[in-house]
C-alpha cells in the first residue's frame, strides 16, 4: 500500500468513529482526489487479502469497522450480546421507506396493507429512521428518511448502493401502482417545509 493509505489507515483505526472526509484530507495533507484513490486502494485491498476489517464510507465520512464474517468470533472474546435482529414487519418499513424516501407512514401503511405506527416509532427510537420535513398538503404529515446509521447495518456506503439489496429489489416489485395512491402519498416535487418541533409519532402496542 502507498505511504498514504498508511496514513489513513493510521487515522481511522486511532478515530474508531466515522471520521469527515475533510478532516482526512487535513490529518494526510492530501487533496480530495488524492483520498478518493486511497481510500479505494484500502477498500479493495481489505476485500481482496480477506481481512479482519472493511473500510465503510457514509455521508461523507470513513471508518474502520469489523469484517461481518467474524462478528461471531468478536462477541465470544469480548463477551459481547448479540444484537437484537431487526423483526420482520421492521425489515417491511425500512424497504419501504429506503425505497422511497421520503414518504409519509400512510404510503407505508398502503403498502404494507397494516397499521405501522408503532414499527416507524420503534425504528425512530433506534435512529435508525428520522423525519425529513412535513409534506406541503392538509394535516402536513410527516415525512420519513433513513439515516446513516440505517446503511451502516445493511453493510453499503450510500443510498445509491440501495437498490442492489434484495430487500429493495423485491419491494419494487411488489409496489401497487403510483397512479392509484392517495394525494397525501404523492408527494413527488412537493414543497417541504421542516418542523424543528415536531416529534415522533407516539408507538402503541405491538412487538418488534
């Protein structure tokens, strides 16, 4: 690997956390097409040697973070539980909403053919999803996103990566048609205005 990647690698095993794009560029005094080819250089050589860890790059951040292959052999050295898997219905409502972000939890709702609430409060909860305004007709309801930490579990670095998960892949095929949605669900080139009180939407009853 180049002097550079060195540095890199440096940087982000020391941070731990996702680390700024820019802030990689100043610790490596390298310019941003300087660290695109580093950080591609890293990333396939930890794929290609098979190596304990994979480089993950979100929003414009890097991290370090463990290969999923070995996560089993992690948690029983460090005595760490396992993480809760995500339920199906949860798994339901993120492919919707990845799939068509943003959206309002009466399209999901349509889809899905079920009340929802309490899955959106709970994946909410987790940060998993986050409101992204209010949709600009009566009632102005409230617009739904993923959030960086919502890639991080599907293992993909952006939202354009989305659309090769087999989750999304089979929801599409599944959608109902767009023509029939309601005005409130069609909410393509509507205006948005963000509420910075609003909250979300109070859960009853139901599991995960």
């Amino acid at each position: 690997m180049s002097e550079l990647c060195n540095v890199i690698e440096a940087i982000l095993f020391a941070a731990g956390d996702p680390v700024p794009l820019t802030r990689l560029c100043e610790g490596a005094s390298c310019g941003e097409e300087e660290l695109r080819g580093a950080l591609d250089e890293l990333e396939g050589y930890y794929r290609y040697e098979r190596r304990g860890i994979r480089l993950v790059r979100v929003q414009g951040t890097a991290q370090l973070v463990s290969a999923p292959e070995y996560a089993d052999s992690i948690r029983a050295a460090l005595e760490m539980r396992r993480t809760p898997a995500l339920s199906q219905p949860s798994l339901e409502v993120l492919a919707i909403i990845a799939a068509n972000q943003p959206t309002t939890r009466t399209y999901i709702e349509q889809v899905r053919g079920v009340d929802s609430s309490y899955t959106v409060g709970v994946l909410m909860d987790k940060g998993i999803v986050e409101e992204a305004g209010r949709l600009d007709v009566p009632g102005r309801p409230m617009l739904l996103r993923t959030t960086p930490e919502f890639l991080r579990i599907f293992g993909v670095s952006s939202y354009e990566e989305l659309a090769n998960l087999p989750e999304i892949r089979a929801l599409k095929a599944e959608e109902p048609d767009h023509g029939s949605a309601s005005p409130e669900t069609e909410h393509t080139g509507e205006k948005m205005a963000c509420d910075p009180d609003s909250s979300s939407e109070k859960s009853s009853g139901g599991s995960l």
